[in-house]
C-alpha cells in the first residue's frame, strides 16, 4: 500500500504547465495582443489550418473492426459503436460534426473532451462533446482520476447559475494532445500566442493604416507661434483623416506637413504578414499551399506534400483518436478483439494512371483480386460465378525444371556433368 501511495503522490494533479505560475498561458503577447483560442481564430491562417485538420479528421470514414481467426479483420457492422462513431453518436450531431468539433477542441486547447453515456450493460449509447474551457481534470484520494466539468444555468438539466459535475474516468472520452504529463494537453495557441500575437498586431496596423486612407501622420510645422495648437490638431484631423484623406489640404502661414511614420512598404508589412502565415503552418504542421501560400509550390512537388500531409501531420492525430478511443470506449473482454480505424487509403491515392498500373502490377502477380480493386475502388463487387475473387499470376513465369529441354528430364533436375 506504501508503494501505491508514493506512485500516486508522484503522479500529482494532472496539468498543462510545468511551472508554477501561468503566465505562459494568459496575458498579452511581446505584440501588444490579447490571444486566446477565440482571437486566435480571427487569423485567417489558424482557421484555415484548423478548418483542414478539422475537416480532414471528420470526413475519414471511421469503422468497429474484429480479428478473425484467421488473422484479418473485418468489420463489425452489428457492434452499437459502429452507427454512434460511423452515423451519429447522439441524436443531435452527425459523425462527422461530432468529430470536427472534437478535433477543433484538441487544436485550440490541446484537449478534447466528451461525455459517455452508458446503458445497464456497460455499452456506449450517447457521445457528447464538452467544452474544455470548463473542464478540468484532478485526482480523487485513491489517486482516480476525475473530471470535474462546469454547467450554467443555461445547459440542459441545470438549475442553479454555476454548478460543478464530477465524472469519472470511465464515463469521459478524453483526447490529449501533446503534454507535459501525459494526462493532459496543453493549449497549441497559448505555446505560440507570440506568433499568433504578431499575425494579430499587422492586421491591427495594416486595418488602422487603411482606416485612415492610407496616409500616414505626421507633423504640421508652424514658423511662427501657435496660438491653439490643439484646435489646430484637431481642425486637421477632423478635415483629412479616414473617409476625408483625400482632400486637397491648404496650408496657410507658412505651414509644411512632415510624415513621420513608417511606410508599410519600408516597414516589410506584406512580408511580415506572409511570413507568418509560414509561422503558423509550421505550428499546425500543414503545408503552405493548403492555406494559400502556393509561392513554392509546383505542378511536381504539391502531390508529394499532400502525402507527406497525410503521412506527418494526420497519421499522429489519427493514432491519438484510435487509441483514446480504444482505451475509453470499449469494455475490458472487447479490447482484445475489438478495434478502431480510420481509412486514410484515399487520402494516400494517386493520380488514376497511377492507380491503374499499381492495380494491374498487384492483379498480374497474384494479390489483388478483381474485388480487391473494386473495393478499392468504391466499386460493387462482381460474382464468384464471374472470377471476382480469383487471384491469377501471369503466365510468362516458370519453374526451369518444368521448362523447355528441362522439362521431363531426370525429374527436371540440371545434369552439372
């Protein structure tokens, strides 16, 4: 019982910084900006990559498999989690919204979260999403686990203003992202709120520097006294700012108009914006040209960096959705025969000339069938009576013992004499 004691004593409330403080995570950026999951998302470029990773995720189709005795797998049509993950998980959402609103929780807070509901038997009958933002995640006195979820009065099933649910491990489907415990996310913008602050400052600078008819400020130069110069100030402000920038200024007494700020040209304002476009899709890990940034892109390279899309930045996500769900979803005497896929086969498809002479490669030696390339496909499969699932190796190859002179000769063995 020591032992246990000092391993949960070890392992101490599961949580997203190391240090003891948060001011990684909350206060402005070096930038001047105020960044959180919400203002994050009004850089065009965090939603474009959250959009793509969101949307990819929810539109893989996602199957219940089984071992069979043989060694493969096949799907499980029957099992209760193949409509709730493949259909609908709750009579409100479909898969693929519950799934994109998942994924877009793990991309801005690092964690995604949804309650399950359970019938007498143990069987998953309901999934729904929770907000992050109102969860948080501690540690019973025997070291369990608990997630500790804040409802208003404005939720269903609540009447008091504020109130906190506690749900146990087994009743939370609980996907991570990348930690510092391994128990639970830390939020991608607050690690790069710097980032993302600095995206956020030029659009600030470039919308203020339109607002005001792109002309900069400056200084109005008097040879003599100003008698009132905020009058003045304002007398100028009032005639050649915003929707007036444009008028024709006449400048009496002497004066001359000096501009003192920076032109966004000198400033490198466009390659500042564009660089962190780059910036952000290094975070998300997607490449540029799918937010737009085709500059080294090309008709040869950008079908390479689809796959390397696929290869690197969703196989991860893929593997972090299976094996939460795995570990949460299914019941102890499941987990040994019973698993989760997502089909990213399409995704990893070629161009059709391609396809069709990786198919005949496969058909002509031996481990494609005609239904193997139908399914493939997305093609119906033909009839045993009509060779679907035959396998046929080209007849072109041999033995040498049963070739030619060799044929039928001292039991088609080579005489070395």
């Amino acid at each position: 019982m020591n032992f246990f004691s000092k391993l949960f004593h070890s392992r101490d409330k599961p949580q997203n910084y190391i240090s003891s403080h948060l001011s990684f995570l909350f206060g402005q950026t070096a930038a001047g900006q105020k960044v959180n999951e919400c203002t994050a998302m009004q850089v065009t470029a965090v939603y474009a990559c959250v959009r793509i990773l969101a949307e990819a995720i929810a539109g893989l189709p996602l199957s219940v498999y089984r071992y069979t005795e043989s060694g493969s797998k096949e799907k499980v049509l029957e099992h209760p989690l193949y409509k709730l993950l493949h259909d609908e998980p709750n009579p409100e959402m479909t898969s693929f919204i519950f799934r994109e609103t998942m994924m877009s929780h793990l991309l801005l807070w690092g964690n995604a979260y949804a309650q399950i509901i359970r019938d007498g038997r143990g069987q998953v009958v309901g999934l729904y999403p929770l907000l992050p933002s109102k969860m948080d995640v501690g540690r019973a006195a025997d070291g369990r686990l608990v997630y500790s979820y804040e409802r208003s009065m404005d939720e269903f099933g609540s009447s008091k203003k504020s109130e906190r649910i506690e749900l146990r491990r087994e009743d939370v489907l609980h996907i991570p992202g990348l930690s510092f415990d391994g128990l639970i996310g830390y939020s991608p913008i607050a690690m790069a709120k710097n980032a993302i602050g600095m995206a956020l400052a030029t659009e600030s600078y470039g919308s203020t520097f339109f607002a005001n008819g792109a002309t900069p400020g400056g200084v109005l130069e008097h040879p003599g006294v100003v008698k009132d110069p905020a009058h003045l100030r304002e007398s100028w402000h009032a005639q050649f700012s915003g929707k007036n920038s444009h008028n024709v200024a006449v400048l009496e007494e002497g004066m001359t108009f000096h501009p003192m700020s920076i032109p966004p040209e000198e400033a490198q304002f466009l390659e500042t914006r564009k660089f962190q476009i780059d910036e952000i899709a290094r975070i998300f890990r997607v490449p540029p040209h799918m937010v737009g940034d085709l500059e080294k892109s090309s008709f040869s390279n950008i079908e390479q960096q689809s796959l390397e899309f696929v290869k690197y930045t969703l196989d991860p996500w893929v593997v972090r959705w299976e094996q939460a769900m795995h570990q949460a979803l299914l019941l102890p005497s499941e987990k040994p025969a019973l698993f989760f896929k997502f089909n990213v086969d399409g995704l990893l498809r070629g161009d059709y000339q391609s396809r069709m002479n990786g198919y005949a490669v496969g058909r002509q030696n031996g481990w494609l069938s005609a239904n193997d390339i139908r399914e493939l496909e997305n093609m119906n499969h033909i009839s045993e009576e009509e060779g679907g699932n035959l396998y046929l190796i080209n007849g072109n190859m041999t033995k040498l013992k049963d070739a030619g002179l060799f044929a039928g000769s001292n039991g088609g063995e080579i005489n070395e004499t």
